[in-house]
C-alpha cells in the first residue's frame, strides 16, 4: 500500500546539510501495522512528516513514497490537499500544541469534515459527535464545544485521533501518540487504535521509542538508529531474538516489573559490547547479590525517619457563595500521613490528577496546605515563617517534571546554577562559585564549558541533567523528583535514573520519586505509596505490591504496563 524508496532528508545548518535520515526504505501493506522505534533524534517524525509532505520547504528531501501506486513526491500542492487527511492522516505527538487553543474541539474536527468530504455545518458537527462517540470520549455533545484547554491529556489525544479518523483515510500515522500519557490512558488508546484499524480496516504506522508499546500493537518494527534502519522484523522474531546490538540496549534500558536491577543496562553497554551479548547477560550484571536487598533495607529502616508527614490535607474551594464562603471544594490530597528515611527513596505512584504533584508541592510549601504537618529533622514546616522556610529550602529541593519550562530560556545554564548560591549566600565570592558549578556540571555528567550556554542548545536529557544539577548545587539532604523521567526516551530515562541512584549513594540523599509509570517506580524506590483521589490507598516494598496488589486500582495500574 506505501512504499518508501530510498529516502534522503537533510536540513540546512551553519556548518552546511545535515542528514537527518540517509536512504531508507521500506512498505506497509494494506492493514497492517508497522512500528518505527529508535530514540529522539533517530529520524521517526521527520520520516513520518516527509511521507506526509508536511516539512519546512528549506529541508531537502530526495527519494520517492508511492501511497498505492501513486507517487507522492510528484503532486502539487493542490493534489496533495487532497490526499492529506482523506486519504492519508497523522496523529502528531503533542496533542496540547497540535490543537488550536481559540478553537472548540469540535470546530477543529468538522473543519476537516467540510473540507474534504463537502457536508454542511450541521451534517459535519453531526459527523463530529459520532467521532466522539466512536473514540469512547465521554459527553461527546459538551466536548464538540469545549475548548482544548477544559479536556485532560488522553481526551485531547482522543479529540485528534477523530479529527484523524474524519475522512476515512486508507493510512494513519500515530507519532508518539501515548508518550508521556498514563499507563492506563496508553493502554486505552493502543486498545482503541487496534479496534478502529480493525474496523475500517485501515494500515497503520505506529512511532514511539518505547519497544514494550511497540510490542502491544505492532505486526512488523523497523528501528531506527541516526537517521538509519539498524533493524527490521516481525515483532515476535524482534523481541526473541534481536539481532543487532541497538535493538538490545532498547529493549533491556526499559525498567522491568520482572525483574529488580541495582541499575539499568544503557544503549551505550550494548553498542560497547557488540553484538554478541543477549539482554540476560546485561541484565544479570546488574541484579542485587543474594541478600544485598535485605541489608540495604534493614540499614536504612534503623535510624528515625528525616521526613515525618501527618495528616496533610490540601483542598481547593471550587465554588464561593456571596460572602467569598466556599460550599465546594477539591481535595487534591485528603488526609496522608508517611515517613521517609535518610538515604530511601519513596515512590509515589498514581494516574494524572490523583494528587501526586499536589502533595509533593504542598510538602515544600510551593502550595499552601489546608490541614496538617509536614516535620523535617523536627522542625514543623508548616509553622515556620516564610524567611525561616527559605533557610529550609537550601536542604528540601525539587526537580519539576518539564525541563523545557523550569528552565529560565534567557539564563545561560552558569547563571541558573550561579542564582541559588547567591540567594543562600553559599561560598565567599562568585569565582568560588562558579568553580562548584563546573565540578556539579561533571557529577551529572555534562562538561564544565556547558556553563556559557543556554537551554536551547541541549537535548531534552541533558536539560533534565541540568535541572537536576540545579536541585544539587545547594547540596541538599532530601529531593522530591516530580515526574522527572516521564517525558524523556527509554534510553535517557535509564540513564537519568541510574544517575539519581548513584547521585543517592554518593552525596547520602532522600527522595521522593513521583510518577505515573509503575515500573520505573518499582525500580528506583525502596518502598512505595499508590495514591488515587487524594488518598494514599495502598504502600509497602515494590516487589510485595506488584506481585500482590490489595487494591483494585492498584491492580489496574499493573495490569496497564507495557510488557
């Protein structure tokens, strides 16, 4: 049905071309899906864009896409109106900034209805409210008039799977159109793609860097490497018996609920091994020695806890009567109480708005709590003074979930590390400074000439290095990770991970490590809470929990992980 000949697409920079991809090739047949894997940078959406003529004309693109027999690069604009979105459509990756935020949601998708198929307002919003309905989004006549902005993440990625779906096209292409999305919102979207390609019997190509999704939904995988196909085969021969060492470095950096590694194996091991060491032996380099777990526990459970929250309640009021009373209120986090102890790392797990980002917030008092106390090394932070809190928050820091947007995008990465330290008055002078920047630079594996550049210039791991050289420059005691792995590629999320733990047993740190993700959660912490609906409903060690859940949504989450 598409065939790819010998692509070439390069794009023009100061030192000259760059070659993003360099002469790839292959098809999909009708109905299938194909999956294209490989890590941010390997040429996936800029291949997928190209297929859909969608790049900036300054690219250079060679090589021919047939869509059934006709070729695509030879169309004029006009021609190829035509066929993007009736007959070939994309899922981009991003929903929040491929949707119009001035728009309704449903104008956005009867736009592409009248468009392409000629029906009236009223037939096209009639048309919109069935997609809806199809995409299994709830009240689909109050969301057609709603604006992006009103809906939650995996309703927006709803919202542009219709608009994808409205013509009927013969191709649709999904470009990481679960990344950064709940476990269970993913499941439900890949369970909802795989009903509607049956259905309409469409072909489909998948692109996500994560090969435990690729898995779930996928017939064949190409997988993509600088801009090179390193590897193509049906998705069982792939995942028993890779062949090349990329492959391998992908499928074993992603955290396990199946096993429990002291750290994970990185891309970089296996491309420095070669190709004859299997993902078991890389694995079992880094499992814990018979007993080492146990010790590690009974070390840290001896000594009184470093953080003591009881009872923290943070509620929202949501309507206010005449005289500013509020009838209403959200509560964000309803009553917690937990402990952590010096050098443990707590893992908070829950779905996107359960409260995660609430209570850590509210713990560092970024957020005012309603009720409650949150005492650390025995000093109640909830009664401290704003200038006593600010002393506290040299040892208390944070690392937010985006480093896009925690990041100053004017501050060279010198000046955001310099701020902290004149604010606390850390060191004598700025050349002292500047010098414990560098050696935090080094410590999170980025080069001491970094310091003169700003956040622009750096990929989306290094920015989450960054942030959290930031969090360490003031040499903290105790760090509440917010999602700070669940935006990056499953190969900078091990590598940021393995950091954070060997950062733990260096500088002696305490974490709270909030995410969505129960496998990366399993890995990184000591023990671990589930929260839903404001509510910690369930805690105790990783391994107990996942293999005997005592709550139903707990088990919901664990059923939702990419195998």
């Amino acid at each position: 049905m598409l065939n790819v000949e010998d692509l070439h697409i390069s794009f023009k920079t100061k030192a000259g071309f760059f070659e993003a991809v360099k002469g790839i090739s292959f098809r999909i047949d009708k109905g299938e899906t194909l999956g294209i894997v490989g890590e941010s940078g390997s040429g996936k959406s800029v291949t997928s864009l190209a297929i859909m003529r969608l790049l900036d004309r300054q690219a250079k693109v060679n090589g021919k896409v047939f869509l059934n027999g006709q070729d695509v690069f030879a169309l004029n604009e006009d021609e190829m109106r035509e066929v993007r979105g009736n007959r070939m459509a994309m899922i981009f990756q991003e929903p929040m900034t491929s949707l119009n935020p001035v728009l309704t949601c449903g104008f956005q998708v009867a736009e592409a209805i009248t468009t392409h198929l000629k029906k009236s307002k009223t037939e096209a919003r009639e048309a919109a409210i069935a997609l809806f309905k199809e995409v299994q989004l709830p009240r689909p006549e109050a969301i057609f008039d709603s604006y992006p902005h009103q809906l939650s993440g995996g309703q927006k990625q709803r919202v542009m799977i219709a608009m994808a779906l409205s013509c009927n096209p013969e191709l649709l292409i999904a470009d990481e159109p679960t990344t950064a999305l709940d476990v269970t919102v993913q499941k439900n979207i890949i369970e909802l793609l795989l009903k509607l390609k049956t259905e309409r019997g469409m072909s489909l190509i998948f692109i996500s860097h994560d090969l435990g999704v690729i898995r779930q939904i996928a017939d064949r995988v190409l997988v993509m490497y600088k801009g090179e196909v390193v590897e193509e085969a049906n998705i069982g021969t792939l995942f028993e018996n890779p062949a090349n060492a990329y492959t391998k470095g992908l499928l074993a950096c992603r955290p396990s609920p199946h096993r429990l590694l002291k750290k994970l194996p990185t891309v970089a091991d296996f491309l420095d091994a070669g190709e004859e060491l299997c993902v078991n032996e890389m694995c079992g380099r880094y499992a814990y020695e018979p007993g080492e777990l146990q010790a590690r526990r009974q070390q840290l459970y001896a000594n009184e806890p470093i953080l003591k929250v009881d009872g923290l309640s943070t509620w929202y009021p949501v309507k206010k009567g005449m005289f500013g009373t509020s009838h209403e209120v959200i509560k964000a986090v309803d009553d917690v109480s937990f402990d952590v102890y010096p050098g443990e790392t707590l893992g908070l797990v829950g779905e996107s708005g359960c409260g995660k980002t609430t209570l850590g917030r509210s713990i560092l008092k970024l957020i005012a709590p309603t009720h409650g106390h949150v005492h650390f090394e025995g000093a109640d932070l909830c009664q401290l003074s704003s200038g006593e809190m600010r002393r506290v928050r040299r040892d208390i820091q944070i690392i937010f979930q985006d480093p896009y947007s925690s990041l100053n995008p004017r501050l060279t990465v010198g000046q955001a590390l310099l701020e902290p330290l004149q604010v606390h008055r850390l060191y004598t002078n700025d050349a002292t400074r500047r010098q414990k920047i560098k050696e935090v630079l080094e410590r999170v594996g980025l080069l001491p000439e970094h310091v003169n550049r700003y956040p622009h210039e750096f990929s989306g791991g290094q920015r989450q290095r960054i942030v959290i050289a930031r969090a360490l420059v003031l040499q903290p005691k105790f760090i509440i990770c917010d999602e700070s792995v669940s935006a990056l590629d499953v190969s900078v999320q091990a590598q940021v991970l393995n950091l954070l733990r060997y950062l733990q047993e260096e500088l002696k740190l305490s974490y709270i490590f909030i995410s969505h993700d129960l496998a990366v959660i399993k890995h990184i912490s000591d023990r671990m809470m589930v929260m839903n609906k404001g509510r910690i409903v369930e805690q105790g060690f990783p391994e107990d929990i996942y293999s005997n859940p005592k709550e139903e949504y707990t088990r919901l989450l664990i059923s939702a992980i990419p195998d």
